[in-house]
C-alpha cells in the first residue's frame, strides 16, 4: 500500500490541462508505441543525498528496466504516484562493468551494499523473499545518479544545473525521521528486514576506494564555453 | 538483441538476463503499480545538439509526461526500440511559466518554435551559407522537425500550436552518439534545432528520421501550413544567438562534504 510523501511536495503553478490537449494525448497514448519505457518493469525506493551536502537526503523512487543482466536504467520521481515529479536518472551496473571504468569516472559512483543490507532500499509491494533474490545482485552493484530538480529545497520547477547525488554508505546517515517515515507508509521494518538480508554480500572485490567520490564532496559547476563549430571547443572562465 | 555502435561493440556491455532475472522482473511488474510510468503518453522524435559543442546533433525520443497545461515532463532515449539507451531528462513550460524564472535560469533553456513550426520562418534566415540553406529549405519544406510517429499529422497540428509557444531545458547524461559504452562524466546541456547558424541541423539526419518513419512531406506540408509562430521569443533563451555561440559546460569540482555522519 503506498501513501503520501510526507517531504517537501511543491506545487507547479500551472493551469489544469485543457480537454483539446487531454483529447490528444489519449490518441497518442492509444496508437504509438513506447517500447523503452514498457521495459521499465521495476519500482525501488530508497534514499540519495547531494554529493556536497549529506544533510540534504532526499527520498528516491526508481523505476528500472535492464538493458542486460549487468545493466540498469532508471528514473527517479519525488514520489511513486500519479502527479510523482521526474526529478532524476540513476544507472546501475554490475562489479564487472563498474571495474571497466576509469578512475575518474568511478568517483561518480555509489555503492550498494549497505542500502541492501541495512534494508533501506526496498522494492514496495513485494514480498521479502523474492527482494531478496533480487537483493543478492543489487548488494555487488554501483550506481550514478543525477538528480534536476531540487525538490528538497521547495523548487516548484526542476531550476538550476544538475546535481550529482550520492547513497548511504553507514549507520548514522540518514536521518531517522525520513526513514520512519517511510516505514510506516510502507508497513515495514527497515531493523527486521536487516536481519533477513545478514547473509547478503557487496561486492566480491570490496567497495573500490574511488567509489562514493573517493570520500569526497561532489559539487557541479556551470562554465560558459566557446561553443565550437568544428568539433574542438574553448572552455574560457566566467 | 543488444544496440550496438557503428563499430558494432554492444552498448551497454554485459551478459544477457538470466532466466532467475526474467522472472523476478517479471514477478515484480505483476505486483508493483508503476504509476508515474503509466503516465507517459506521447512518443516525440525530434534533434538535440550539445550546447557546448552544436556540431554535434542527435536524433532524439522523448516520452512525454503531461502534468498540466503548462508544464511536461520527458525520459529521453536515443532510440525508439526495447534496446534504446535513456539519454537524459527534458523539461518543458508554457511562456507563462517561462518568463517567470529568473534570466540566469531562463539561459539554460531553449525555444520550441522552430522545431514545430512552418518552413516559411526559415525565409528570414540569412546567415547560413547558401548551398547549406538551399537544400536544407528544400528538404524542411518537406517534413517539420518535431514529429510523433505514427500519429496523422492533423491529429497533433493543434498541440503543435501549444509547443511552439513552450521553452525546454534539457540534459543529456549518457553521449552514445561519441560511442561511450556507459554514461560517462557529468551531464551536459543540450540546445534545440534553429534555422540560423550553428543551429542548423545536419539536413541528411533529418532524411534519415523521415524515411525511418515514412513521413508524407504532402501530408506534413498542408498540416503545417498555419502554424503562427509566436509573437516574441525571449532574448535570453537560446544563449547561443544573443552571445556570440557561447555554450555551457557542468564541471565536477572536489570540495568539503557538509556531513552529519562520517563518509563513506
């Protein structure tokens, strides 16, 4: 059963949708396809914070489809409802792949291992020993998020530039109200199910050090380049 | 069958699903809702190009959110098939909405009005080069740039009025068009087609998308051929012509993570 995101929920202003333009949209939705997005066939919930500021912990309702059995895509929405605002993107992928990249890459990247086993991430709806299953993969796997839209902050549209976020990595991080929250909605225990997921391992060669921005604070920057015409560009400061 | 890059190396790389994997998947689609995911009700095919590099376009796959009448909401893939890669997230607002952000918000977005509208706006272009713009014309009178497949063009010719009056902003986290196998550095911003300078798009890009798609050029040309542009488009969007081409990068700096906890 899934109830209200009790967290900062801003509104859009904005006019209701008109009948010409409802009209429409029940056409299109009717004859065109929409093959990625019937690959979707996952919801997760659990928690991101922005790479600078661990203060700031949003929850995060993914929803995924695997292009491989290594690989994920995911969009974030503030909430797993009819009005949930698009607030980011996630990429998961598995040991194998994320030991691929290069080291500068891999600061981007989160572990898993102590959302699955501390149980903060879960998958709604489904019943723990199938989450589990699934958990098994998920605990060896890291992921990239970048969340638009600072929903955290009371923005009524997704302003600014992107932020890189990041995931819990130990006990003492999030903040107990949110997590309270979030299981009582869900009619859960976050305590119980750690003891169901004690057997689940992360990853076989350990956390990579570059992982989780080498420990790090994360912060984008926006930069007016030289946009170029022939395929080199000038980055000049401002 | 795994999308692959011109050299034919699969992107992403990885093993196949496992059967165990099939089936949790699809255990979890019978019991989860996916909610905001049903919402999605539109497929829009239209071009990008990288603002801080406009030689570079690409042919884009919106899958489109409306939540109101001013505001849309759209996963972004580089393909239309079950193997398409999502390429990042474009937001999309009324006018209304548009003028009021704020204007160092508002040089982050871009104008619809080209994309949707008639070839005629393409007349007051002066600035291309000639033999660019010659055939480029020939070629936009037939097809507009923003299309939704497989719907009769008369059937969406009144949104188009809508969008050609809507402001976009756009990310792109994952550049397969450059062949990077997974989604490498930070995202990057994105600038809508125009009809003048580096706006242009590639006229053989477009070509390919019309064939893809069987688009009528009879059909497209008599649909579009009352579209009003809008009255005024604001200075501040589409940076690139009010600011001498200047474009827009996201770079990653290391700074002291305010914490509550150690980390990691």
């Amino acid at each position: 059963m899934e109830g209200v995101n009790v967290s900062t929920h801003p509104e859009i202003p904005a006019e209701p949708t008109q009948i010409g333009t409802a009209l429409l949209e029940k056409a299109t939705a009717t004859i065109q396809g929409f093959d990625p997005v019937n690959k979707i066939h996952q919801h997760l919930c659990a928690f991101h914070f922005y790479g600078h500021d661990m203060t700031r912990q949003v929850e995060a309702h993914h929803f995924c489809g695997h292009l491989n059995g290594d690989f994920r895509q995911c969009l974030i929405y503030d909430r797993p409802d009819d009005d949930g605002q698009l607030i980011g993107v996630e990429y998961i992928v598995s040991e194998e792949l994320f030991l691929t990249l290069p080291d500068d890459e891999k600061q981007f990247w989160h572990s898993h291992e102590f959302e699955v086993k501390s149980g903060v991430l879960f998958m709604p709806g489904v019943p723990g020993p199938v989450q589990r299953k699934e958990f098994e993969k998920v605990a060896k796997t890291y992921g990239k998020v970048i969340h638009f839209w600072q929903v955290d902050k009371g923005d009524n549209l997704p302003l600014g530039i992107p932020q890189v976020m990041m995931a819990l990595t130990k006990d003492g991080q999030p903040y107990e109200n949110l997590a309270q929250d979030v299981e009582n909605r869900y009619n859960i225990s976050f305590e119980e199910e750690r003891e169901n997921r004690a057997c689940i391992k992360g990853p076989s060669h350990g956390i990579h050090p570059m992982a989780n921005a080498a420990g790090k604070g994360l912060q984008t920057v926006l930069r007016e380049v030289e946009c170029c015409k022939e395929g080199k560009s000038t980055r000049v400061f401002v | 069958m795994a999308a692959t890059n011109g050299t034919g190396a699969q992107i992403p790389p990885g093993k196949p699903m496992s059967v165990e994997q099939h089936m949790l998947d699809k255990g979890a689609q019978m019991l989860q809702s996916l909610k905001p995911i049903k919402h999605m009700n539109q497929h829009v095919c239209t071009f990008a190009l990288y603002s801080h590099d406009m030689t570079r376009q690409i042919e884009t796959h919106h899958y489109v959110t409306r939540v109101n009448q001013d505001f849309l909401q759209c996963a972004v893939f580089d393909a239309d098939d079950p193997m398409a890669h999502l390429i990042g997230l474009e937001y999309i607002v009324s006018d209304r909405l548009f003028e009021t952000l704020p204007p160092d918000e508002q040089k982050l977005w871009h104008t619809h009005a080209y994309e949707a509208c008639t070839p005629s706006i393409l007349s007051s272009n002066k600035r291309s080069s000639k033999r660019v713009n010659i055939i480029f014309y020939m070629m936009q009178i037939k097809s507009g740039l923003w299309v939704n497949p497989r719907v009769p063009e008369m059937v969406v010719r009144p949104e188009l009025e809508n969008l050609a009056k809507t402001y976009g902003k756009f990310w792109c986290t994952w550049q397969t068009d450059r062949g990077d196998k997974l989604p490498m550095g930070p995202p990057v911003l994105m600038m809508s087609p125009q009809g003048t300078g580096i706006g242009v798009v590639n006229p053989v890009l477009v070509q390919n998308r019309d064939d893809k798609y069987n688009i009528s050029s009879d059909a497209l040309k008599t649909a579009r051929v009352e579209i009003a542009e809008p009255e005024w488009l604001n200075p501040q969007a589409d940076y690139w012509k009010q600011h001498n081409d200047k474009g827009f990068a996201v770079e990653m700096e290391t700074t002291e993570m305010k914490k509550r906890a150690s980390f990691p």
